[in-house]
C-alpha cells in the first residue's frame, strides 16, 4: 500500500474515532494513566535515588567512617545517676589504623563535646567537634572565611574554633565571626574560620528542635579542657558517657582499597571490643545498596506499568471488538467494492493504534507535569530521563498493535455477503 | 465458440449450482443454472421471494463462490481464485448497488464514489477528476462535501451508483436497486440505467417488478433456484423447468 494510502487511512480512522468521541476517550483513559504513572514514578524514582547519592557522596565515597555506638543493652540512667558509661572507640584502635593501615590517606580522630556556646546573651548546644586538620580534606568541606584548625594550634593547645553556617549566622547575625570571642562551656575561644554551607547528609537529619550547626575545635585542645567524661544533659537526669573517640574518619587513597580498609576495621574491631559498641559506615557500599534498591524499584515500576498498559489494552480490545460488530455492513461494503482481507485488518488496526498513541501521547504530556508539580508542592527532586517519554510512547504503540490484531482479523475474516446482510 | 467470441460474454455460468446447509437439510440457492451474458446486454432477474436471484448475483459479483459448476467473469474463471484475486476482480471489474444504498457513513460523498478505487493496487491518476465528473453527472455536484446522512434516499442512490462506475467495470449490478425509492424518484434512476445501457454499459439488475424487468433486454426469471425462462427483447427463447 502506498504513503498516501496510509495518510488517508489515518484521516478516516481517526473521523471514524471522533464519531465517539466520548467512548474514544473513555478507551484511551487505561493507556492514558499507565503510560502517565510510569513516567512521574520513574522520575520520582529517578529524583529520589539521586538524592540519596548525592547524600551518600557527600559522606565521602572514599572514605570509611567507624563510629562509637552505646550499645543497647548498657544500663541508662535510671537512679544510678553517677556511674560513667564507657564504651566506644579507642585511642588505641585510632593508632592501630593511623600506623597498621595501608594505602590510608588521612585518619581523621573526633570527639563530640558537650558543652553550651554562649556570645553575650545568645547561646545554643551546637555539635561541637573536636578534630584534626585532615577533617577538612577528609569531608571535602570547603571554608567561607578565615582559616581551618592548623597543627599547630593543636601543639600549642590553642583556644581557637571554627563555626559552621548555621551557627556563625546565628551568633554573628549581622557581622563577620572572624576574630569575636565566644564562649565554650567554660572557656573563651576565638573564632578562625567559618565553613561554606553543606547538604545535610541522610542520617545526620536534625531531630525536631535539634540544632544542626557546629563548631569544631582543636583536638588536643579539647582532651586539654574537657577530658573524656562528657556529662549529658536528658530529661531532667544526667547521664555521664566516657568516650575516646565519637569517630573515626579514614580516607582511602582509592576506591578499590574502600572495601580492604572496611574489612580490616572490621576485623580490628570485633577483636578489640567485646560489645558491639561501634559500627562501620562504608559509603561506597551504601552507593552500592542505592543502587541495588533503584533496581527492585524500576522492577517494582515496571510491573506495575505492564499491569495497567495491560488492563489498558484489553479495555482498547473490547472497545474494538465492539466496534467491528457495529460496523460489519460497513466491512460488507468495503469487502464488495473490492477490500482485501489486509485493507480490513489495516484500517481497524490503524484506529486501535490511533487510540493507544492518542492515550500514550496524553499520557506523556500528564507524565511529564507530574514531576513538575510534585516538584513545586512537595519539594522532592524529580529526574525525567528522556528515554521514559519516548519509551513509554512506543510502548502504547505496541500496546495498539497486540490488542489490536484479534479485533481486527475478526474484521477481516468475516464473510462478504453474511456482513453485508447484517442489520 | 472460437475465443474472440468467448471474449465478448462478460459472463458465463455452467452449471452453478450454490448449496446452503440448513442443520441436516441442503436448500438448493442456485441449482445448476447456466447462461452467458454478452457485452452491452441489459438484463433483469425476476423471480419469487427465495427463488435465488441474490445468490446468483452475490456469485457473479464474486462475493460468494459456486459450490458446484463454474463461473467465467471477463473470460477469467473464478474457481480457480483465492481471496484477494477476488478482491481484485471487484474493484477492477465490477460495480455494486445494493437496495439500501450502502454508503459509508463517515465518509463524503466524493470519498464514497472513490471507495472502489482505493482497494486497486494501482489506481488510475486521474480518479478524483472521475469521481467528481460522475457526481456531476448524477447532480451532485453540489453536494460532494454531504454525509450520506444529509442526503435523500434517491441521491445517496444516485452516489451509489456513480461509485459503482468510477471503476469503469465490466459488469455492473444492482439487486432492487430503486426497492427503497418511490416511484418517481425511482424511474429517474431507472432512466439512468437506460442511459447506462446505452452508452454500452453492461447491466445486471435484480427486481421484483415486471414494468421495471420489461426496460431490460434480456428477462431471466428464477423459480427455486433454476431458470424458469429468459425472455430476450420481449420475446420467449427458452422456456423450460428443469426438474431434478
Ligand atoms: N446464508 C444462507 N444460509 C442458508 N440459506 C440461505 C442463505 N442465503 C440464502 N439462503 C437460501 O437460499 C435461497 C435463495 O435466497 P436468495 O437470498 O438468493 O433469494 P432471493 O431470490 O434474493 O429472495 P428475495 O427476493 O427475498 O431477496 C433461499 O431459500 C434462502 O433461504
Ligand atoms: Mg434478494
């Protein structure tokens, strides 16, 4: 059949679909919202695990992070309000990664101090971070003013700190930290450097009421004021924790090394603690698991695309099958004025597809606003990957041809003068 | 019969018999009927309701196949064809006007007459200028834009019947063509066939009515099946009841 056969068999096909418009419509509603759900899920999808890798990377992808966890089964509080709890990372575990270590860059130790930071009236309970120069390549933070820690005020057991964002804008509203004087529990501190704004990594989301902002401070310089005994402050009753190091940061010199360096802290750790009193953060492997659940969910996804194109479909074929019983003289006539079988099976195959790709077509315009609005009202990212439009529309154009071709060869295998008898 | 004549019968029936099966019973539609149907012949089929005139058209138009017997459209015999060589004698061969008019509802009436030329595989470049010359020609010039639907019985008839020449067929049929129409509209399309059949048109025309049989020039007449007689210019040839 020539070009111009087609292009007139889609102009009839398509006035033969507006003389219902409604029941064309109604038909292509199935197709419309399966194509339409899986474009905004998979940008949903695609917005959300992205997301969570940006997270992930912003914990440094190169990096292993130990950290010291009370575990579970340690009595809290209660009336022995004057027993220290100790558990945790050791000192001595630092020295054993620090010297042991292989192809280790930097072994960043932290310790959290709790103490309040008051400049005049203003006061708050940021994270106060004791650390070591390395914390800075370590994290990939970056400064906005001023310097970071230096060695040298460690050796020196200087009174020095560094503020994050949140806090410099709190304390300082209205002029620049660097040089001001604030004060740390008991101690007078002065302010360095202040640090460029971060993402908020995914597990250090602020509990309600919780001040995410912090200042960090020399490490020597915090074993030197403020010891090991921290003294927490909970509901009314103190609880006193002793802790070597809150954390441990170890970069790695590359990303095939990630996995050795976490085995052989993990090794170390389970050897040297009889209490599950750490865990290993490894945020390569996080990536890895990211990934992993980005997969079950296209899976997940993807099924419930074919479920809906399906129903969709045989909503089309009904439609269809209907449509050649109504039309029957009509097959008679074309058969008697000379149709083939094939031009039968063209022409009702062609309104099938009309309504699946109008349906597809409408589904990828509401598909592609989906995300946009989701966007605007529920401040999640979304990601349209070009392939999921395009994809989604041959899909219903496939989805036209499968449920197309019994209606149609019905159609066509109908004989000429019984079609043509019928009333 | 040497070939040049066997060319000149545009149709040619040996023997057809067309068997329909009831359940247990078999009703005889066409019970070995023979005859030939030469170029430019006009011709008219009577016969009592059931007495087989619309099988005998629908197996000469190629839409039904004889089950016995054989058929010769233009010299091609038929038995031989499968579907689609078929399809091809009806668009290239034939053209059918049926009582109820049986135009397509959601097309024009310029896409209605060019109906039969769509199914050719290659159709003549000049079909729209055709199509559009023959409704003229049957008044309807004004009308080519209408939906069947906007027209009265008599002008969807009158586009049926420029569709069933835009083809320029060997054969043209109709089975009670002018049954729906009154009568005055029914003798102006009447007086087209006879415009028809004398520009040399062949014409096969099924009717119940004896004054629009007596226009024709050949009257076949059927009775259960079999030809009761022909009567060719009002004059009795052949006059037997075949009896089985
Ligand atoms: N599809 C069929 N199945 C069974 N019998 C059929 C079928 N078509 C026709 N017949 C029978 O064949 C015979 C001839 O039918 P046909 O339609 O040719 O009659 P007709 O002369 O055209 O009648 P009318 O004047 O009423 O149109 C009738 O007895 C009819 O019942
Ligand atoms: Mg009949």
């Amino acid at each position: 059949m020539k070009r111009q056969t087609y292009a007139r068999m889609l102009r009839s096909g398509f006035r033969s679909l507006m003389l219902h418009r409604l029941r064309s419509l109604l038909t292509t509603l199935g197709v419309l919202f399966g194509t339409s759900s899986v474009i905004a899920m998979l940008a949903i999808g695609e917005g959300a695990s992205f997301e969570a890798q940006e997270q992930i990377k912003l914990l440094g992808s190169q990096n292993v992070i130990l950290r010291s966890v009370k575990p579970a089964d340690e009595p809290t509080s209660g009336g022995q309000t004057s027993r220290v709890v100790r558990y945790g990372l050791l000192d001595a575990d630092y020295e054993r990664v620090r010297d042991t270590f292989p192809a280790v860059v930097h072994v960043v130790p932290v310790r959290k101090i709790e103490a309040e930071v008051r400049v005049l009236t203003r006061s708050l309970n940021p994270q106060i971070l004791a650390t070591q120069p390395s914390y800075l390549a370590a994290t990939g933070r970056l400064m906005w003013e001023g310097r970071f820690l230096t060695a040298e005020d460690g050796r020196s057991l200087s009174n020095v700190c560094v503020l994050g964002t949140d806090v410099a804008h709190y304390l300082f509203p209205l002029r620049s930290p660097i040089g001001e004087r604030i004060k740390i529990g008991p101690e007078y501190f002065i302010v360095v450097g202040t640090l460029a704004p971060r993402l908020r990594a995914a597990d250090d989301q602020p509990e309600v009421g919780e001040f995410t902002g912090e200042v960090l401070i020399p490490f020597e310089t915090a074993t030197n004021w403020f010891g090991r005994i921290q003294v927490k402050l909970r509901s009314g009753s103190r609880e006193m924790e002793e802790v070597d190091l809150h954390e441990i940061i170890i970069g790695v010199a590359s990303g095939d090394a990630v996995s050795l360096i976490a085995d052989a802290s993990r090794e170390m750790l389970s050897r040297g603690h009889q209490k599950r009193d750490y865990e290993i953060v490894v945020p390569l492997e996080l990536l890895a698991r990211a990934e992993e659940t980005k997969r079950i969910f296209n899976v997940v996804l993807g099924s419930i695309a074919g479920i809906s194109l399906l129903v969709g479909g045989i909503g089309i074929m009904n439609v269809m099958l209907a449509t050649v019983t109504e039309r029957t003289r009509e097959i008679g006539i074309r058969r008697a004025l000379g149709a083939k079988k094939r031009h039968i099976i063209t022409q009702f195959l062609i309104e099938t597809v009309l309504l699946s790709v109008g349906g597809g077509l409408f589904g990828v315009a509401l598909g592609l606003t989906i995300p946009i609005i989701v966007e605007a009202s529920a401040d999640m990212k979304t990601i349209v990957t070009p392939i999921a439009p395009i994809a989604a529309f041959g899909i219903s154009a496939g989805v036209g041809i499968i449920f197309g071709i019994y209606p149609a060869w019905r159609a066509a295998s109908m004989d000429p003068v019984e079609a043509l008898r019928h009333e | 019969m040497s070939s040049q004549e066997h060319i000149q019968n545009v149709v040619e029936l040996m023997n057809v018999r067309r068997t329909y099966r009831m359940g247990e019973e078999l009703v005889q539609a066409l019970d070995g009927v023979s005859f030939a149907i030469g170029r430019g012949e006009y011709w008219s089929v009577m016969g009592a309701s059931g007495s087989g005139k619309s099988t005998l058209l629908n197996v000469i138009g190629c839409l039904d196949r004889p089950t016995e017997g054989d058929y010769l459209l233009a010299g091609t015999k038929t038995s031989s064809l499968d579907d689609d060589e078929l399809s091809d004698l009806r668009s290239q061969k034939l053209g059918f006007i049926f009582q109820s008019y049986n135009l397509i509802p959601q097309l024009d009436v310029l896409e209605n007459i060019l109906v039969p030329l769509y199914y050719q595989d290659e159709p003549p470049a000049d079909g729209e200028e055709r199509a559009r010359a023959l409704a003229e020609r049957m008044g309807l010039g004004d009308r080519i834009g209408h939906r069947p639907t906007e027209l009265s019985g008599g002008q969807q008839q009158r586009v049926a019947i420029a569709r069933s020449l835009v083809n320029n067929p060997e054969l043209i049929m109709a089975d009670e063509a002018t049954g729906n129409l009154d009568s005055q509209t029914a003798n102006e399309i009447l007086d087209l066939f006879d415009e028809l059949s004398a520009e040399g048109k062949t014409i096969v025309f099924v009717t119940h009515e004896a004054h629009v049989a007596e226009r024709a020039s050949h009257i076949l007449r059927m009775k259960d099946g079999q030809i009761e007689e022909l009567i060719v210019q009002r004059e009795i040839v052949q006059r037997e009841i075949v009896r089985s």
